[in-house]
C-alpha cells in the first residue's frame, strides 16, 4: 500500500477488514500531505466538476483579475498541453453532464464506505453534522449558479433555498450582506483531518499492520506479484499493491501513471486560531471559490485553484487574496496563524482513477480524486479492497477504470 493520506490508510483499514495483511509506505506521517489541509466537509453534493461549458468565456476575468481564485503558471500550462487539451475537452456540456452524473452516483455510496472506518477507528467524535451553506451575493451570483444546482439536486443533493434574512439568522457574524444562499442541513464536516487520519493510522498499527517511513521509487511487476523498490535500497515483496500517493503518484516509476494524465491542481488554505465560535457550519462563498470552516483548532478558509505542478513554491498573491476575503467575510485578527499549500491530484475529466493498472492486475490505482479526497476516501477504500478480494466491486467502477484513457 503506498501512501498514508486520507485515500491511503482508508484503502489499508478496508483491506484489513477483508483480512489481508498490509504494509503502508510513505516518508511522511500519516495525513500529514495534503489530506490535512482541506476543507473539511463530507461533500456528498459535489457532483460538480470544476470543468463548465462557459469556463472559456470567463478565463480572461479569473486570471486577469486580482479577486480571482484562479491562478495559473502560464510556462507550466504550456508544457503539459496534452493535459490542458483533454481538460478543455471536458469542457463540453454533455462531457460536463456525463462527469456529474458519474460523481453523483458515486457520492451516494459515500457513507456505505465512510461510517465502518468511523467505527473502526473510534473516530466517530471527529464528525459533526450542522449542515453546510453556499452564499451569494446577490441575483446575478446566484442564477448564475442555478443550472449547477439544478443538477446537484437531480444527483440527490437536497437543499433549502435562503433569503439574506434566512443567511443572518443562520450565521449572525457574517459582515457582508448576502443576499442569496443554499443549505444543506444534512452535511459533515471533519473537525480535524489530521487527526482523522492519525486516528486511521493508530487502528491500522493496532490491527497488527506495518508502516514504513520510506519512499516508493519502483514497482516491478512479475508473475506472481509486485516488488516495492525504496529509497533506502531496501525493497517490499507483495501479493498487491496498491498505488495511493494522490498527485505524487505519478513519480513512481514501473506503472504507467503518465498515460493518465494525472496532474496538480494545487489548493491553499489559511486559519485564524482560536477564531470557530464565528461560523455554526462551513461557508462557502461561491464566487469567491473559497470555504470557511470551524474546526477543533480555529476557522480555516480553503479553496483556490492554481495549475503550477507541484515544485513551484507557495504563491504568496493567492494567500494574500485569502486572508483579504477571510477580512471581508468575518471579523478576524489581522493574520492568519497558519498558511497552508497542498497538491489535489487531478484528472482532466475530475474523475478519480480506480482499479486495475493497464499493465498488471497486482496494480490497483486509488488516486486522482480532485477536490473530493477526504469525501470519497471510504467508498474507494471499500471498493479496493473488494477488487484486492476477487469479488465484484458493490459499485460500478468502469467509468473510473484507467483504461478510459488509452
């Protein structure tokens, strides 16, 4: 099992429970990569890609403007065109139609996957159910917004339609006067990911499982199984392994991840220590592309989107826009405690990878989940491990498959 993010040690406690003995690989601590950094919600309504049919038409604005939560490395873009093409051809509507009924259906089964890890794990009080609220605005925000959640519904996703005094009586501390919102009083949010996954990982170590704190550089495939080659020199001999190192993925050499098309959409986050008690749930203020989320430690402002790989340092201007529209939303200190850049594995399609490797059937892929990680963590975990099994996987995974690229 290579990789200890949210995806990674979901994958480990699936296949333990299916009775398999599991080694985990990774130089870093469990959870402590980009699964720490995220927004925190169980997303069961983001059936939405980031692909859209009129994102041509705005690109000029998001990365010309200075209120933009886009940013791109136009030297990077231009180096991974075959990337940037599929993207684009994603783009289309009955592409971006097709992409949302896929996660919808998928984000249905979310649960089916994520409580057994809760109850595996005694992890169950880093879950809170207050719902969660999308906020616009004014009108023109929000019907520009209408088609997307006229789908999210179609997919399942139930909301309730608010007014601005609806918004001010839900969240009392809001400054700016939003005139238009959506609730989803069902929702999850984790109260701390990093501390989801440790409480993973102190369940896998317990369930006699062994965590090496070492890199994967090579896969070696034969007729009986895989090799794990390290960065120590030393190697691991398995029956399977699975690949879940999110957007590094791509670095092991010996399967062809390349093929794929996986890349980095890099998101940010800062936090104001201390700062919760402002927000009841977390906010999402749609046109600025962020969300603030209370959490165990203080209010997290997450989001953006930057295309830059994942070498290039953190971008000081996206932080900046954090923080100026974490001011604008809430009353806060004038600086963030925590400043914070984390790598979303990304597929041109937003679709995540899951199942066998096209080269050899003890390769099972377990990446690429876009902006849905810790959501989807437990049902591609469960699905793993089903495949890892021989048995038919309790859902369709052929549209996830990475033959869809070849």
């Amino acid at each position: 099992m290579i990789g200890a993010g949210i995806v990674g040690c979901s994958c480990a406690l699936w296949l333990q429970k299916k009775g398999f003995k599991v080694t985990l690989i990774d130089p870093d601590a469990p959870g402590s990569g980009t699964s720490s950094g995220n927004a925190c919600t169980i997303a069961t309504y983001g059936c939405i890609p980031v692909n859209s049919p009129d994102l041509l038409r705005r690109l000029p604005s998001l990365l010309f403007s200075k209120d933009s939560p886009l940013s791109l490395d136009l030297g990077y873009v231009l180096s991974h065109p075959a990337w940037m093409l599929e993207f684009l051809i994603n783009c289309r509507e009955h592409k971006v139609a097709r992409i949302t009924r896929l996660l919808g259906k998928l984000l249905a089964k979310v649960y089916a996957g994520l409580d057994p890890l809760l109850d595996m794990a005694q992890a169950r009080d880093l879950l809170t159910q207050q719902g969660f609220m999308h906020v616009y605005r004014g009108d023109r925000e929000f019907d520009a917004a209408k088609k997307s959640n006229q789908a999210r519904r179609a997919q399942g996703a139930d909301f309730i339609e608010l007014d601005q005094g609806d918004i001010q009586e839900l969240e009392p501390n809001l400054k700016i006067p939003f005139e238009r919102g959506l609730l989803f009083d069902s929702i999850s949010h984790v109260l701390d990911p990093l501390a989801l996954c440790q409480r993973y990982a102190e369940c896998f170590l317990r369930n006699q499982g062994q965590l090496l704190r070492q890199r994967a550089l090579e896969v070696v495939h034969g007729d009986g199984g895989v090799q794990i080659r390290l960065d120590n020199g030393a190697s691991v001999d398995a029956e399977r392994v699975v690949i879940a190192a999110g957007a590094f993925s791509k670095g092991i050499d010996g399967i062809p991840t390349r093929l794929l098309k996986l890349d980095t959409e890099r998101g940010y986050h800062v936090q104001f220590s201390d700062m919760q008690h402002l927000l009841k749930r977390p906010v999402s203020w749609h046109h600025a592309g962020f969300y603030a989320t209370p959490m165990n430690l203080g209010l997290r402002f997450a989001g953006t989107v930057e295309i830059a790989g994942y070498n290039r340092a953190m971008n000081p201007r996206i932080i900046s826009y954090l923080t100026r529209k974490a001011h604008e939303m809430l009353e806060l200190p004038d600086k963030p405690d925590q400043e914070w850049l984390g790598f979303r594995p990304t597929c041109p399609d937003a679709l995540p990878v899951i199942g066998f490797s096209t080269v050899s059937e003890y390769i099972i892929y377990a990446f690429g989940h876009h902006h849905l990680g810790l959501t989807l963590s437990g049902i591609t975990g469960k699905l793993v491990a089903e495949l890892a099994n021989g048995e038919d996987p309790s859902h369709n995974i052929t549209p996830f498959s990475p033959r869809r690229f070849l």
